[in-house]
C-alpha cells in the first residue's frame, strides 16, 4: 500500500516484509511492522518501524528508524510500558472468572464502562459505573458476547463491524453443505458465536471453531481451546507458544474434519502483511496434512472489500471474488435500512470453486451457466467481455474504445483515452498517475523493474553516513486529503 504526502512533501510509504531472522522491536501490539518513506525526486529513501495494528499515532505512538541504536534504558522502558497497557487479567484467569461468575446465584454483573465480568468482591469498586442489569445477563445473553461487549470504534486501529444475522447465518450454512466441521474464525466472533449456539441446539452435525481475535475482551467468555489473543497483522499470539500450539492443534485433519479459515480484517488494513498472515496459516495447515495427495491450498474465505480485488489477487492468485454482499449490523452504510438493501461493497475472496457455494436467489442472485457462478441479478452477462463484469452491484456497459466493460456512470474521454467519471480531471497530470518512482505511465511504483536496483543501491551507499534521529517536520499543518486534491485541480486550471 502505497500513501502519498501532500503534493509539496511528495513522498510515498510502502510496506517492507523482512525476510531472515532479523527481529522487529515490539509495541503493545506485538512486533512492528518495516515501512519505507521515499521521497520523490530523491535518491535515498529511509525505512522505520511503526505499529502493526494501528494508523494513528495517537493509539500507538512507537516510530523508530531501521538505523537507529536504542539504547538498553530505553528498552527496557519500552517493555515497562507494553506490560502495562497488557490486559489486566491472564486468559486462563479469566477463564477462572467466568466459571465463578456462572456460579452465581442472583446479583450478577457486568461493567459497560469496564467491559468486564464482576465478581461480588469487586462491586463496591465499580460501584460508580454504569452496569447492565442483573436479569439481562442470563446464560442465553452469555452465548452471545458480541451482543454485551461495546464494539470498537476506532477506524485507525482496529474498528469492529459485526456481522449482520443475515449474512452470518448464509456463511454457516454454506460452510455446512460443503462439509467443512472445523472452522477457523479470523476476526468473525459472530460466526464464532452462532457455531457454537448451533451445536448447543444438537440439531445438525456438530461443528468446532476457534476464534483469533485482537479484541482481548472474549477471553473472558471462551476456553483457551476456544479462543486466542492475535493480531492478524503481523502473526502475533500473545499468548506465545501456548496458543501457537493451540492452533496447530486445530489444523490437524486427522480425525478427518475438514478445515477452512474465514477472516474478516478491519477494512482498513494493508493487504500485504494479512496475506503474509494467512499464507503462514495456510502453510501451518498444509505441513500437518498427513496424506500425500492433499490440496496445496488451505480453503480460505477473505471478507473484504470489492474494491481491493487487484491487491488481493496479486498476493493470492487462485483467489475467486464472488457477488454476495455482506452486511454488517453496526455499519451506517453496509446493512439493511427501511428503504431497502444499502449497496455493501464487502466481497466474498475465496479459493473454493465459485459454483459450489450457492446464493440465495430469494436475496437478487442468480446463475450464469457461461461463467458458472452465482452473480447478482443486475449483472449481466458481457458476451464481448465473456464474463459478468459487474463488480458493485449496478449494471455496467461495455465501451467498444476500452474494449471491456465499465460503470453506468462512466464515459469515454478521447483526451485521456479511457473510460472515466464525466467530470474527472482530462490528461495524464503528473502526481495523479504513472509510477512514483521513475515516473513511467505504464506502472505503479510497487511493479516499477527501478525499484530493487535503487533499494540496492541505497543500502551500499549508506555504510557510515549520520542521519537524523527524528522525522523532518513541516512548518505549516499537513493538509487534508480533499485540500490536496483541490490544490491539484487548480494548479490544472491555471
């Protein structure tokens, strides 16, 4: 992922996955991921560790550059401090917990301002809060942690969107008829959820789940063959080795339960390190497989965005994106309204055969015979494409120019030769396309043949020379995203 500055900074940072065994320093969330900072028109770029799981500053301020020597104080301050924004309970203490509080007879509660499971001694402490009622905490409300624990908000860090019933139920039955009894839960407690509610009610076959999640507050609800502390950013179990070995103790097939990962990262995290993420699953689950004709692939279903499809695909290539629309119940926009379906960007990505997983024609959604899939009603075959092209859920149209199908909203530009908005900025400005790092058309900086030799080039120039501790600043306030883009339309117009 690439994020570029204001058009007077110019400068882009990307993402560096370390190979080797060099060790990343660690924040609160686990070990921190290498960024690169490069600079436009320069020759030297600069790389730095920043926080894996969040983007603002504000929530997690570590920042060091690759170069820089920390001193031994300074380390152990920096592990001082990630010990004390640690939960303040071990899992299997809050496993101890919850098995007093079931205990309970009458009087049980629970902190909304907390998010915490009382027991009688600690009332009096949180005598002050605000707390749910005592008749609304019964083992049905207890099944259903999501529906009690306040989500999180932040969209820098680690914003949570809950599955809407809807689309969490059309996931557990689809998984169910392809036969799958294990399934890994990536930040989905709702599927989670409902699982282990479906097994209670004994009316299918039984099915096992394990929930990774960042949100250390489940703990509280689910064993630790249940659930895990992880940051899906970076592969991070905080319970360490303990809770590494309890996922690998679910991938195992050899009771010959069929396993498939279903992961719902927050919408705004980088694509690269969660694929790195879950190519280490995968190829977790893949080393355990006992029989020699086994897939290479571990079955993986990737809820995302449609809009991310070229990124994803270029880290998973036999990954399919498919019509259904997931909808969220706490999301203003992604989620049924009274006037009808809100238009949810949120995509399935999988490596199952598109035909197997079925969708509901009751919902909009049909079968193409040519592209042997289900699709959505409003999109149409392309007999010149040979393919439904539709990816938002509008009908789209085919350009003759282009040669491939576009947005009903779109028009040809003959000055710009391509398809675009009717009011878009006509030409190729520079800064709004091309490669950042040599200024090539014809690529992005992240396919640019320069990019390699130039990192090469820079390592060996850098042996001795003293760099600066800290980040220039800029004298005048970062402007706005929408600020920036104003400043290039004028600049155009002038």
């Amino acid at each position: 992922m690439q994020l570029k500055g204001s058009d007077e900074d110019g400068f882009g940072i990307e993402i560096v996955l370390q190979q080797g065994d060099r060790k990343a320093p660690s924040c609160v969330h686990g070990p921190t991921l290498l960024f690169e900072k490069v600079c436009k028109g320069e020759e030297k770029d600069r790389r730095f560790y920043a926080c894996s799981a969040c983007r603002d500053r504000k929530e997690c301020n570590f920042f060091q550059w690759e170069d820089d020597k920390v001193s031994e104080a300074r380390l152990l301050a920096r592990e001082e401090e990630n010990r004390s924004k640690m939960p303040r309970f071990t899992h299997q203490e809050y496993c101890s917990r919850f098995r007093k509080f079931l205990a309970l007879p009458l009087g049980r509660r629970f902190c909304q301002d907390c998010q915490l499971l009382l027991l009688p001694g600690e009332w009096e402490i949180h005598a002050s809060h605000k707390m749910s009622q005592a008749d609304d905490i019964t083992e049905a409300r207890l099944s259903r942690p999501s529906l009690m624990l306040k989500p999180l908000e932040n969209k820098k860090s680690n914003a949570q969107y809950l599955f809407a019933d809807r689309s969490c139920h059309f996931l557990l039955e689809t998984l169910a008829k392809l036969g799958y009894r294990k399934v890994l839960c990536v930040g989905t407690p709702r599927l989670h959820e409902l699982i282990k509610i479906r097994n209670q009610e004994g009316k299918s076959d039984p099915m096992k789940t394990l929930l990774l999640d960042i949100d250390f507050r489940y703990a509280q609800f689910y064993g630790q063959d249940e659930f895990c502390h992880y940051n899906m950013f970076n592969h991070h179990f905080f319970g360490g080795q303990a809770a590494s070995g309890v996922l690998r103790a679910f991938l195992s097939e050899e009771d010959g339960e069929k396993v498939i990962m279903v992961s719902d990262p927050p919408f705004g995290g980088l694509v690269k390190p969660l694929a790195h993420s879950f190519s280490q699953i995968s190829e977790t689950w893949r080393k355990l497989q006992t029989s020699e004709g086994s897939v290479v692939e571990m079955p993986i279903v990737w809820i995302f965005p449609y809009f991310f499809e070229p990124r994803i695909l270029e880290c998973f290539p036999s990954f399919t994106m498919l019509d259904y629309q997931v909808d969220y119940d706490n999301h203003p926009l992604y989620k049924h309204g009274k006037t009808g379906r809100k238009q949810s960007p949120v995509r399935l990505f999988t490596n199952l055969t598109p035909r197997d997983i079925v969708l509901p024609r009751e919902e909009g959604y049909r079968f193409c015979k040519v592209c042997q899939r289900y699709v959505w009603s409003g999109n149409k075959h392309c007999t010149k494409c040979n393919l439904c092209p539709s990816k938002d859920g509008r009908m789209w149209k085919h350009c003759s120019e282009c040669q491939k199908c576009v947005k009903p909203s779109w028009r040809h530009c003959q000055s710009c030769s391509r398809c675009a908005l009717p009011d878009h900025p006509c030409g190729n400005s520079p800064g709004l396309e091309g490669c950042f790092n040599c200024g090539s058309l014809k690529h992005k900086r992240r396919a640019c043949p320069l990019k390699d030799k130039r990192r090469a080039d820079n390592n060996r120039s850098k042996g001795g020379r003293n760099l600066p501790k800290q980040p220039m600043k800029s004298n005048s306030k970062r402007k706005s995203g929408a600020q920036r883009r104003a400043n290039k339309l004028k600049k155009m117009t002038e």
